[in-house]
C-alpha cells in the first residue's frame, strides 16, 4: 500500500522521530571529531588519494536535484535509480545531508519542502546505506530557521557552507552561525570554504571557537585553487 500511495520513504524516517510544528524527520551527528581530509562535491570523481573524505552537495542544485535525482529515487522506490546512487556513494563514509537551496524570495512552504528532502535522503543515506550523515544547516530567516534546526539534537556535529557568504552575505552567515550555536550547541561545525585569508572567516571560526564548538574545515577542490591562486 505504502507503494501504491508513493509513501515508501516513511520506512526511513519512522525509524527515528519527527519535530516541530512542521514534523521534520530527525537528524544528528554525535561522532564530535570526524576524520574527514577532503569534501567532495556531488559532481566530482573520488580521488583515491583521500582516505576519509565526505561527500557534499554545495553545488547548483541542478547537478544532484531533479527527475533523477537522489530524492526522487528514494521517494520513488525507483530501484534502478538507487542502485546507481548505491553504487555512486559506495567510496564515502561520510556525507553532508543535501543543500537544498533555502532563498528569501520564494514562498516558505516551498523552502519548508526542501529542508524535508535533504532530512528525507538523510534518513535513506542512515537506515539503508549506513552512512554517517552530518546535518546540513541553512535557512534564511526566523520561520525557516525553526524548520531548518528541527529536529536537529543538542551537540550534534552539523555543516554548512561559507561559499557566496563570505563574499556578499556575511550579515547571514554570521546569523546562521550565531543561531545555529545557541539553538544546538553544536560539538563541531564542517565548514565547506573556498576563501583564501579572509578577514570575515576569521571572524566566523572565532565566533564558532568561543561557544567552544570545533572548527572542521577540510581542503575541498575550489579551495586548492583558490590557494595555489593565492601562492602566484
């Protein structure tokens, strides 16, 4: 029946809780010190090179989102589609549960729905593949943040992205940081960070550092380049 009414992806998410007004699957991290030594985005190969490295979704969403994308494969049952996704994330131990895009100028029930995806593939990624699956944080604003840390448990490892922030939306990030250390208390933050000695990032692993929290920020494609840009 849970088939025939495309429901079958509640044989993940039952396996843990929902919260908040808006019944978001739940989703934490406690490994406080996570081996990872490179982020991978979605669209990159796996360099054999990296022993533990996570695999990210900090890209357009686009390259991981649509008709053959992860959610649907998992909310579809589509077997053939999650066979290769199996086979595609067989090489990571970690995984940053997806970034959905979270904008200010679309309807919040539609940014409510894409938080609802990432915790959806976050349970599959868990319950089916085992991975260890550290939260994604993002929001806008007051409403989605209380969606966006929903669920989300006191001192869970959690991640989020630097890349566009730091540049022309510090006031933001600095939010989302600051919002993200009173609500949860986080252990660690993952940051995915292409900037190469910026003022603004140092100011946002202070913040992170004084609320006792560990900064995470290992090497990822763009932030090699941007070094080796810097080091000419």
């Amino acid at each position: 029946m849970f088939k025939k009414l495309n429901l079958t992806f509640l044989k993940y998410t039952n396996q843990g809780h929902y919260f908040g007004e808006y019944e978001m699957p739940e989703a934490s991290c406690f490994l406080s010190n996570p081996t990872i030594d490179y982020l991978a985005l979605y669209g990159e190969r796996t360099d054999p090179k990296y022993q533990f490295p996570a695999l990210c979704f900090y890209e357009y969403d686009d390259k991981f989102d649509g008709i053959h994308g992860i959610f649907n494969a998992v909310y579809y049952d589509n077997k053939n589609m999650l066979k290769q996704y199996r086979n595609r994330l067989k090489d990571f131990t970690y995984i940053i549960s997806p970034d959905y895009s979270i904008c200010g100028d679309i309807p919040f029930i539609e940014n409510t729905y894409r938080i609802f995806k990432s915790r959806v593939v976050g349970s599959y990624l868990v319950n089916e593949l085992n991975k260890i699956v550290i939260p994604n944080i993002s929001f806008v604003d007051e409403k989605t943040k209380k969606v966006a840390l929903a669920g989300i448990a006191k001192h869970s490892t959690v991640a989020l992205s630097t890349k566009g922030l730091l540049r022309c939306g510090h006031k933001l990030l600095e939010y989302i940081v600051d919002e993200t250390l009173k609500s949860i208390e986080p252990s660690s933050i993952i940051l995915y960070n292409v900037a190469v000695n910026s003022p603004r990032l140092k100011s946002i692993i202070e913040r992170i550092e004084n609320a006792d929290a560990k900064v995470i920020m290992p090497p990822n494609k763009l932030l090699i380049r941007n070094q080796i840009l810097e080091g000419k």
